[in-house]
C-alpha cells in the first residue's frame, strides 16, 4: 500500500461523508440556476400559444422582434388546455393566447390574468382528409360513414369541442340523416391532445378524416392534406382570446397584444387565414 | 490504519485486534446510510406526495367510479397481460436459444434484442408506425391480404408495450438459463429424457426465479409504455387509452384529480405486484435449494 494513501486514509475516512455532501449541496443550486438565464438587453418575453396558432405566431414573434430592439419572444405551443394547466400548476409566462374562452376562463379564475383577456381573432373549422381522399369525403355528410376513420381533438382541446359542436349540428340535420339512414355514432378512432396530432394522423393517412382549423393546412403539409371547408350552416366560429399574465413582464406583454392587434399583426393572422378582430 | 477509527464504529473497536479491521468493515459506514437515505427520500416524497395530496379532500377516492378510469385500469390489465404472455411465449425459446448454444451471428442477435430497451419509446412508436400504418412499409399488405388495420387498435397496444418490454423478458431469462450446470442436463440426457422433460423438470425449476423476475419486468415497464403507444395505438378511452394516457390527458386537461386516482392505483398495483414477486421469488429460490 503506497504510504501517502495509508497516512491520509483515516483522514479521508472521515470526511469523505461530509466531501460528498459539501459536493452535492454546490452542484445543486447550480443546477436550479440553469432554469433562469436572463437573456437579451430588452429582456425575453414568454408566450404560451394554441397550437393552431404556430405558424402565425411565430411570425408575430419574430417582426415584433425585429420592431423592438434587443427584445427576444419565447413560444410555448401546446394545445391551450395543456397551457392553461401548465400556468395553473405555476408555469410561468407573459402572454396566454387560448384558442377557446373555456380555457382561458381557467386561467383567469386562478386569478393569473392581468386586465381583461381579449378577442384578437377568429377561425372556422374544416375537415382534412390525406392527399387522394381514399374514404372519399366530398363533405360533412360523410362523416356519418361507419366504416371511416375519424380523428378529432380529445373534448377538452378546444378545437375538440368545436369538432363536436360541428358534427352535432350536421347530426340534427334531414341533410345529414338521409344521406346515413342507419346512423348511430361518428367512428372516432382517436383523441389528440392537440390539434397539430390531427393534423398528422391524416397527413400521414392514418385518418381517413379529422377535424381541424381552417388555418391548419400550412405550408408544411400543402400537397399531402386536402381541406374540405364546412358550410356556414354548419360550422362554428372559434375564438381566440389573449390577455397578459399577472406575475410576467406586464409591460411588454402588453405591447406584445397591442402588436397582435395593430394592422400590421392583423395582416399576418389574417395571412395566415385567420379572420383577426379589430380592437373596438 | 487502525489507529483512528472512523466515527462510525466504536471507539475501541479493532484496536490491537488483527481481525478489527475486518470487523469494522462488516459494519455500515456512515457514508452507506447517508446516501440511501437520500435515494430512498428521492423515491418516496413523490410517491407519498400523490396519497397526501389524493387523500386531503378525497379525490383518491372519488375518481374510481369514473368510468374513464375504470377503462383505463381495464384495458391496463387486459393489454399488459397479453404482451406478457406473448413475451414470455416468444421469449424463452429464444432466451434458452441465446443462452445454451454458440452459433455465428449470436452476439449481433443478442445487441439486436436489446435495442428496444435502450431506445427512446418515441422511436419505438414511429418505426411501429411506419412499418404497420396503413400507409406503412408492411401496412398496405397486411390489409389487402388479411384485412387488418393495426393503428388504433388494441393490437397496437400490446405490439407497442411488448416491442419495449419483452427484452427485458429475454435478457433475465437468458441469464438464467445460463446458470445452468451442463452435468443436470448430461445426466438428465443419458437418462434417455425428451427435451421437453428435460427442460420442465430440471431447467424450468432452477431458472423459475430467473424467469419470474424477467417476467415482472417485463409487466411493469409495459404497465408504464406511454411513448409508442399514444403515437401508434393513437389515444380512445376503452380501446388504446390506458392508464399512462389516462394520466396525460386527464392532466393536460386540468382534470388533476383524475389524474391523482389513477397514479395512485398504478403505485398500488406496481408495489403489490413487487411484493409478491419477491414472495414468489423467495419460494422458488428455497425450492432449488
């Protein structure tokens, strides 16, 4: 045995413990740290977005970067009863935008809203069905079909509850009940989480059809996803609040909103095939 | 060395004793404690989190008429069940394979086998699904030959959960059958027995404690299969949504004490099933003994 490691050994024996436990009470406010980083001169502002709203806000985000210097926009896409949990279990961000009012509601009785939320724009629903229609979904009314696969959002993703809002007014309807005398319920196959998961399944032909937004069909998935609008008589308007966040930087997510709603934020949602709402 | 003894122990302990040290080291250091306790603390807050938070106003409880999770646990069961026994049925052959003989190709075998275990379940689900879609490499045959769709199927549930469990299966197993003397099966041999009285009465009795703990694994880490199964076996109460799913939607929904219940069931049935595994495990080592 080497003699240094036989004179320092009884040493070593002893605080060794006390070594290990030093180490890891050092390493451990470090590793808490690493959460926070301040970013950025104008400082970063966190948005928690609907998922439909990806392309959209992304834009939003990046020529509201380029209109405040220094200033950095973070997004969060989720399917909005996702964000509205995240934010009740203490997730923190500047701006919410919901894609329906139940779930910004959530969010505004946690008592974590600062003013009032906002209607900033619209959507209407659609169905999507893959390139080359295998089921053959001219509209609505065949969605009654009981050997067709549908897919729809879960019922509390916003776009779900609209989904089903849809298909039961189509149900009520002589249309509807001709076309599918033997009617008894739609063949949902699946419940997403998000309406983005919709998108996919019928991309990928899983689905012979979902249900999803007019805004989905971007261009990442132009060519291999046809949409199908829903008449008037049929659809449903969905509308998407947005409000700042009381514990965030209000100051900038309210410039953020008020970007949302200028004519040039207007423009891109409505580039985006939104129908965006005009501040009163 | 044994001059000063670690605070540990006794002051006088191994003090002039040739033997002390050895002594000594047959106890427990502190540094062994510390560190347990602090694994053990990491495991149970959590745990006991879920019963304190489950048990203040009683939404434990009050879930477990919910249909959403009595579906859940139902389909929990049926699924884990059926890719158990497709694991253990494809399994040990192969395991026995693995173990007993050497033949070219064996130890690529026996990487490619383990795959599954250290690969993400993301992964897993994707290739399932570009395999066995309907638009996938063997989904389009699958369905003008048999007509079988396997996507949002309860199928697709238990091809998902045994695709990332059974290696754990065959990994055990395959330990196991190596422990195995080749004297018992030479004698067993010359004895004139069949393979498959050979392999009931003298293999299978020595490898039960092998192949039990493999076969809970397995069960366990299908009970817990998330990733692949939501991305190929897509999420429907009552046909793909099992427990995990549950737990995540019913989360992300805000419905937390949905959520609560149904980890609180999973705790419970993973720790009874832990406990009788090593009741059973115990018996059947005492046995070969």
């Amino acid at each position: 045995m080497p003699g240094i490691s036989k004179a320092f050994s009884p040493i070593l024996d002893r605080i060794r413990p006390g070594l290990l436990l030093a180490a890891f009470l050092l390493v451990l406010p470090a590793l808490v740290a690493c959460g926070d980083d301040d970013s950025g001169d104008g400082g970063t502002l966190t948005v928690f977005a609907a998922a439909s709203l990806t392309s959209s806000f992304n834009e939003l985000g990046e020529a509201f970067e380029d209109a405040n210097e220094g200033v950095t926009v973070e997004f969060n896409f989720a399917g909005s009863q996702a964000l509205a949990t995240q934010l009740a279990e203490g997730a923190s961000a500047d701006v919410f935008a919901s894609a329906n009012l139940t779930q910004m509601g959530r969010v505004v009785e946690a008592d974590l809203v600062d003013g009032e939320p906002v209607i900033f724009a619209q959507n209407r629903l659609a169905i999507l069905v893959p390139a080359g229609n295998p089921a053959n979904v001219q509209s609505i009314l065949d969605l009654g079909d009981p050997d067709l696969k549908l897919v729809l959002a879960a019922e509390d993703v916003p776009v779900g509850r609209y989904a089903r809002e849809v298909l039961a007014i189509a149900e009520q309807s002589a249309e509807f009940q001709n076309r599918n005398p033997e009617f008894t319920d739609f063949n949902v196959v699946s419940n997403e989480t998000n309406v983005l998961q919709v998108v996919t399944r019928v991309r990928l032909g899983e689905a012979d059809a979902g249900i999803v937004y007019e805004t989905d069909v971007t261009p990442d998935v132009v060519g291999e996803v046809t949409l199908i609008p829903i008449p008037p008589e049929f659809n449903v308007i969905a509308d998407y609040p947005i409000a700042a966040l009381s514990d965030g930087d209000t100051d900038l997510a309210l410039s953020f909103i008020e970007f949302v709603r200028s004519s040039e934020g207007r423009q891109i949602l409505a580039d985006w095939g939104f129908l965006p709402v005009e501040p009163e | 060395m044994i001059d000063q003894p670690s605070p540990a122990t006794g002051a006088d302990s191994g003090r002039g004793y040739p033997s002390g040290g050895w002594r000594r080291l047959q106890r427990p250091g502190a540094l062994l404690w510390a560190s347990t306790i602090v694994l053990l603390g990491f495991i149970l807050v959590p745990l006991l989190a879920i019963f304190l938070r489950g048990f203040e106003d009683g939404q434990l409880v009050r879930p477990l008429g919910d249909p959403v999770v009595q579906e859940a646990l139902t389909l929990s069961l049926i699924t884990t069940a059926v890719s158990l026994v497709v694991s253990v049925l494809f399994g040990t052959p192969t395991a026995y394979l693995l173990a007993r003989h050497r033949f070219r190709g064996r130890s690529v075998i026996l990487t490619l086998i383990d795959l599954p275990m250290v690969l993400p379940p993301a992964v897993a689900g994707i290739a399932l699904l570009i395999a066995f879609g309907r638009r996938g490499v063997l989904g389009p045959t699958l369905s003008d030959l048999f007509g079988i769709e396997l996507p949002f199927t309860m199928a697709a549930v238990v091809m998902a959960q045994t695709f990332v469990a059974m290696p754990l299966y065959v990994r055990s197993a395959r330990a196991g059958f190596e422990t195995i003397d080749d004297e018992h099966l030479q004698i067993a041999a010359t004895m004139g027995l069949s393979r498959f009285t050979i392999f009931r009465v003298i293999t299978l009795p020595l490898t039960l404690p092998a192949l039990l703990s493999g076969a809970v694994l397995t069960w366990a880490r299908a009970l817990g299969e998330f990733g692949a199964t939501i991305m190929f076996a897509g999420n429907f109460i009552g046909r793909t949504q099992t427990m995990p799913l549950a737990i995540y939607q019913s989360l992300e929904g805000g419905d937390l004490s949905t959520a609560i219940a149904l980890s609180g069931i999973l705790i419970v049935v993973s720790f009874t099933v832990l406990v009788i595994f090593q009741v059973l495990t115990r018996s059947a080592s005492s046995m070969v003994r």
